[in-house]
C-alpha cells in the first residue's frame, strides 16, 4: 500500500516527459473560488510557506504538487522539506520562497503577465518528513467577471480548464467552499455536481470556519443534513492576510487551528471532520483506495497502448543501414515492389484495392466500354449534313453531264470527313486511359518507400517521363487507324447495304409510307351525294363509302401514260394547299406488276426527264371537296371525265414538289442510307481496335518496361544516399513513437512491481 502513491507519482513524471495524456491516473483536482482559500489548504497539508501571492487571479498554471513522505532514515540527518521541479530535474530547492519565484517565473514563461491562464501544468515535488504521500492538482481559481487586466473571457478559459480536470473518472474532486458564504452559492460545488451527480468521488472542503458570524456555526454542512457527499465535509482554518504578511509559521497556524477545533462547543463534538491533518489522512486514504481501485484497469489501458505504438513503430520501418550494400539492396528492392504493385494493380490482382471507386484495370475497362464506346455512339453520321450539301456534292461530281446514276465519287466525298468525326472519341479514350495510368503509379509505393521522399517523387517522375513517350506513338496510331480508314472506301464489304440493298431499304420505306397514306385517306373520305352522283366529300367523319387507294392508283397511272404521250404534265400545275393532296399516288415505286420497272425509270431518268416520287411526311388534309371518279367505273363515251378526274387527282397529290425536287429528296435519303451502313461499319472497327492499341502500345508497353527504366534510371551508386534520406518529419513521429512505447513499457514495468 505504501507504494501505491509513489507509484502515481512516477507514473506521472513518466509520462509527462512525452507530453502523453492518455492515461487517466488517479489524482486529486483542488477546485474553488478565487480568494476560497485553495491556496492555505495546500501550504498547510504540506507545511511550507511556497505558493505565490497576491490580488486577483495568481495562479494561472495548473500545479501538479507531488507529496512525497520521507523518514530520516531514508536520508541523512537533514529533515528540511526538498523541493524539484520537473523542468528543472538537476535543481533540488530547499528555500521555499526560491520554489515561490521560479513557479511565478515558470507561469509567466508560457501564460505572460496578462493574467490569462494556460493549460499546460507545472510539475512540482515536495518531500519531507512532515506530509503524507499525496498527488494534488492546483487549478486556477473560478473567477466570473475579469478584473483589470484580464482577459474578457477568463470565465470561459477557467471554466474549460476546471471541467478538462474533473471530467475525467479517476480524478477525486476537492470542493473549496468558504464557511462565510452559503453553501448553495458554492461555485466548486456546482461543478462538481455536473461531472460527478452522485458525488461518489467529491469530497467537500469548508474554509475560514473562524471568519462565520457569531452565533452561526458549520455544523449541519460538516455533518451533511445540507448538502450530503457520500465522502464528507472536512472543516480547516486559514492563515489569515494579516499572518501571512507577518510571515507567521504555519506549524504555529497549525496548532492554533487544533486549539480552535478542540475548544469550540459546537466543532468539538465532530472532531472527525475538523483540521488540516483530518483533511491529508482523509485525502491520503481516499488517494490510496481509488489507485488501488483502478490501478488493475489502467495496467490493462498501457499493456493495449504497447501493443498498438509497437504496430504503428513498425509501419514507419527501420533507419537505413549504414553499410553501402544495406541501402543499394533496400533500393533495389522497393524499385521491384514498385513495378510489380503498378502491374498488379493494372491486372486486378493488387492485394490493397479501393472499394470506393473504380481504379487500375477495372477504370481502363470502364473506359473502354462505357466512356469511349458512347462518345462514338453519339456522333451522328449524317446530322451535320443537309440536303443542300448532298446535293452540291452529287452535282460537283457530275462536273458538266447530267448524273444517269447516284456517283459513287459524291458518296466517297461525303463519308469521309463522317469517318474523320471519330477521330475526337478516340484521342479522348487515349487521354483518358495515360491519366489513369499516371494515377495508378501515385497510388503505387509501400509506406518504406514512402519514407523516401527523393525516391518517391524520382520513381514517379521516371513513370511519368515512360507514359509521355508511350502516349505519343498511341495517339498517333490511333490518327492512323482512322486515316486507314478514310484512305481506301470499301464498298464491296460484306456489310455494306450497297446500292441495291438501299434501293430496296428505300423502295420498302416508299412502300410503307404510300400505305399509310391510302389508309388515312380511306378513313377520312366520304362519298357526296349529288344530282348525277359522281361527286364525292371527303371529310374527317362520318365515312359511308370509302375509296379504294388502289383504283385511284391505277387511274393515276393510266391518266399519267396518256398525258405523258400528249405532253399534258411536263408543267404540272400547282393547286392551293387548302385541298386534299395523295402522296405517293401513281409513284413509280408503287404496287403492281410494273412497280419495279416505274422505279428504275424514275430514278436513272426516262427519255430525259425526271418523273415523280413524293417523299412528303404527312399528307395535308382540308375538307374541301374535290371531284374524283366514282370507284372509276363511270366513263363517258370518249373517256374525257375520267382522264380529266384522274388528272386533277394526280396533280394535286404531286403538287407539294416539282418532278427535279422529287428526284433530288429520292438522291439524297440514298446518299444518306449509304453513308449511315459504311459508317456503322467503321465505327465498330474503330470500337475495336482503338483498345487493342491502347492496351498493346501504352499499357503493356510501360508493365513491361517499368522495373527496367527505373533500374537504369535510379539504381546508380552516386544516387543511392541522396534517394534514401528519410523525410524529417516522419523521422520524428518514428522517433515519438519510440519513445512513447519506452514510456509505456517503463509504466507497466512500474506497475508490475507495486502489484
């Protein structure tokens, strides 16, 4: 048990030579008012005449005060109390007033003289023959308005300060209360009651019991019926101002104090909660139980930290050997961990890989198959041209002869800057693919080589200058394949719809378009009723006989054969818009036997003249009414009614273009079926091949080359020093870290021996 609080004590100066705060050790934290007397209790537990003094807030520095009980045996004759402060481990002060002035020069070293406060603590051990082992922490007295010239948040700063203390578990609160203010304004208190509710490790302290009013007394506060503690009131005396100016002896102050005490009426029969040597065997015996209460736990606490600054010491590594061969082989080993971690990292067989985001290899892939495969999907082959560019290149090469075909030549002419468009999507997947590469090799290095800033940044230099030179011929190849490309039009590939399959896709398209046509128009027509009953209205509603698209077809075609011999539809005239018009009507790609035949001379052209094919969208509806024949089965004798019905029939369904617009609409929906099947072509060939290039001409090339280039590049004899100086700030961690797990291990084996 004796060694129990020299054990704190030395724990506690273990670890405040690092700075370490992690282990919460068992102490007593002394909190109270300013001018509460805090400062009296602690010179008379230890007997010295030692703290600083004066008005306002004097103590601005935590004091951790070491009470150390020494015998005469344990030294030689001399018995006077020794005092040593931890900053100052080689100076031993036996003159109190000498330990007085370097705790005010200490304060004002960190805190200044601004009266403001700071956290860090002053260490100060005291051992004499006259005290009882203890550890107390002196805080800063609680103050609420600044006085002077304090700070304006001092409260604030005094308030956090108490609070960082007592909030911690193993720490015994001693509450200042003077006896000459009621105890339901006690500041110390108040604190105390909102870290410790229960007040299972509050001990109360009341002051100045002498200074009370005559006829009031503490006994009802030192016994608890006021505010009960489950560790009690201990009642003291002070010195007063006038003894401490008089330099009065605090043994003297001591005695007078057991005198008061012993003859009082009322405290003389609570002799157990009354005097300085009460409040220290109290304390002492509090002290004693509460580190052997948790001295198991804390034991437990430090043999974790060991194992956890033992694991973190390791990642930092070892120093680099002296001997030039160590580092020469260290070099060259993480040069190789190097390049086989950006490989792994490229195959997907790292042993470290992201769960966040894609990287290495599966980023490569999700370029190639997602961002690069939808930059080519939305490039439109024919969007940037309009039917006045195909028709200018059908036209320009023709050169002075009317085209009998659609040219081969104009086709060439207009597909190839399409092919040129996706050159943009396939130096972007190159770019994309190097930056990738390049963050791969700042993701690569163990922590060993990262304590190597040289050889680090040198190592990704040396990737960085591979990269550029591997980008430059990927790219290039890359322009290559879609010159290839443009270079040479294959129109004889298996794929390419050719001439006759667009005409076919074409004719079909026709076809499709004429029957919905006739549809609508079967939908929408109704037959008039009028005096000869020849005459129709053809309305939105109300159908009670619709016509047959196919008579009227035919009755065009018939009128047309006629007109064309009689020279009657060179000119055809135009009719209003308001009236009803058929598209696609007698059209040469029309159904029937002769359906084909019609095609072919609409298209190549027929005793040199273009003739009609509608490629209108929608037809144009009005209910106005138009004569047509009647199904064509009521024909005059000499056959004009029908060709004059049939006629005008004709004309208005191919009133909307002229016969040379129509041929130009047919030309250019050709040109633009032939453009949209050879570039599909390429673009799967360019989706195809531009990976292969990129995986073939970048990323192998440098896997590959990587532990070579750095070999050559880095692995020199006039190098290797400079390359292997460690980073000084990690060398300082590492070197923090060795010295807390010193700190550690020390403690434990400290503890073992009071266990």
């Amino acid at each position: 048990m004796d060694k129990l609080i020299p054990t704190v004590n030395k724990l506690q100066d273990v670890f405040n030579t690092v700075g370490q705060d992690q282990i919460d050790l068992p102490q007593i934290v002394v909190v109270g008012s300013q001018s509460s007397g805090k400062s009296s209790v602690l010179e008379n537990l230890v007997g010295r005449d030692f703290l600083p003094r004066g008005s306002g807030i004097v103590t601005r520095r935590p004091l951790v005060l070491q009470l150390v009980n020494v015998s005469h045996s344990d030294g030689d004759a001399d018995t006077e109390a020794r005092a040593q402060f931890l900053h100052l481990p080689n100076q031993v002060f036996t003159d109190m007033s000498e330990v007085r002035r370097e705790i005010e020069r200490e304060t004002e070293r960190l805190a200044g003289s601004n009266k403001g406060i700071v956290k860090t603590p002053i260490h100060l051990r005291i051992s004499s023959p006259d005290v009882l082992s203890l550890t107390l922490v002196d805080l800063p007295g609680i103050t609420k308005i600044p006085v002077g010239d304090q700070p304006s948040d001092i409260e604030t700063q005094t308030r956090n300060l108490v609070y960082e203390y007592i909030s911690k578990p193993n720490s015994i609160i001693v509450a200042i209360s003077p006896a000459n203010v009621d105890i339901v304004n006690s500041e110390s208190l108040k604190f105390a009651r909102e870290v410790d509710p229960k007040g299972t490790r509050t001990i109360g302290v009341i002051t100045k019991i002498d200074l009370m009013d005559r006829g009031t007394n503490s006994l009802d506060i030192l016994t608890g019926r006021v505010y009960p503690l489950r560790l009690g009131f201990v009642g003291v005396i002070n010195r007063s101002q006038e003894d401490t100016l008089a330099s009065k002896p605090i043994a003297e102050s001591l005695r007078g104090e057991a005198e008061f005490f012993s003859g009082h009426a009322v405290y003389r029969t609570v002799q157990q909660h009354c005097g300085t040597a009460t409040l220290a065997r109290v304390l002492n015996q509090l002290l004693l139980q509460h580190i052997r209460d948790h001295l198991p736990s804390i034991k437990t606490k430090i043999n974790a930290l060991i194992s956890q600054t033992e694991h973190e010491l390791s990642s930092y590594g070892t120093a680099a050997g002296d001997g030039g061969m160590a580092k020469s082989s260290r070099l060259l080993k993480m040069l190789t961990v190097f390049a086989n971690e950006f490989s792994s990292s490229i195959d997907g067989s790292a042993h470290e890989m992201s769960t966040a985001e894609l990287c290495g290899g599966a980023r490569l892939y999700y370029i190639f198959n997602d961002i690069f495969a939808a930059g080519l999907d939305s490039v439109n082959p024919t969007a940037s041209l309009t039917n006045s560019d195909i028709r200018t290149a059908i036209r320009n090469s023709s050169g002075p002869r009317a085209s009998l075909f659609v040219p081969e030549i104009a086709f060439q002419l207009l597909v190839k800057p399409q092919i040129k468009s996706l050159e943009p999507p396939a130096q972007r997947c190159v770019q994309l693919a190097y930056e990738e590469l390049m963050k791969v090799g700042l993701s690569c290095g163990t922590n060993e080589m990262r304590r190597y800033p040289r050889l680090h940044a040198r190592a990704m230099q040396v990737v960085s200058d591979l990269l550029r030179e591997r980008v430059g011929p990927t790219a290039a190849y890359v322009a290559s394949l879609i010159a290839i490309e443009r270079a040479y039009i294959n129109t004889n590939h298996p794929d390419f719809i050719g001439g006759p399959g667009a005409i076919s896709d074409l004719q079909r398209k026709l076809d499709r378009r004429r029957r919905e046509s006739a549809r609508k128009v079967s939908r929408i027509a109704q037959r008039q009723k009028s005096v000869d009953g020849d005459a129709v209205m053809v309305g939105a509603e109300d159908v009670t006989e619709p016509v047959d698209p196919a008579e009227i077809d035919d009755a065009v075609d018939d009128v047309r054969s006629r007109s064309r011999i009689n020279g009657v539809l060179d000119d055809p005239p135009r009719t209003p818009s308001g009236t009803l018009r058929r598209p696609g009507s007698g059209s040469p790609l029309g159904s029937g036997p002769s359906g084909q035949g019609k095609f072919f001379n609409s298209f190549f052209g027929a005793n040199g003249r273009r003739d009609v094919l509608h490629m209108g969208d929608e037809p144009r509806v009005n209910h106005s009414v138009i004569p047509v024949p009647n199904r064509l089965s009521h024909v005059s004798g000499d056959g004009t009614a029908l060709d004059d019905d049939a006629a005008a029939l004709s004309t208005q369904l191919s009133a909307d273009l002229t016969v040379s617009e129509q041929r130009d609409e047919m030309e250019t929906s050709l040109i633009r079926s032939l453009i949209s099947s050879y570039f599909q072509i390429v673009r799967k060939s360019i989706q195809d091949l531009v990976p292969k290039a990129v995986m073939h001409l970048l990323v192998n090339e440098v896997c590959e080359n990587m532990q070579n280039r750095l070999v050559e590049v880095l692995y020199k004899d006039d190098l290797i020093d400079s390359l292997l100086q460690e980073d000084p700030a990690l060398v300082a961690e590492r070197d923090q870290r060795a010295a807390m797990l010193d700190v550690y291990k020390q403690a434990f084996a400290i503890i073992n021996e009071a266990m």
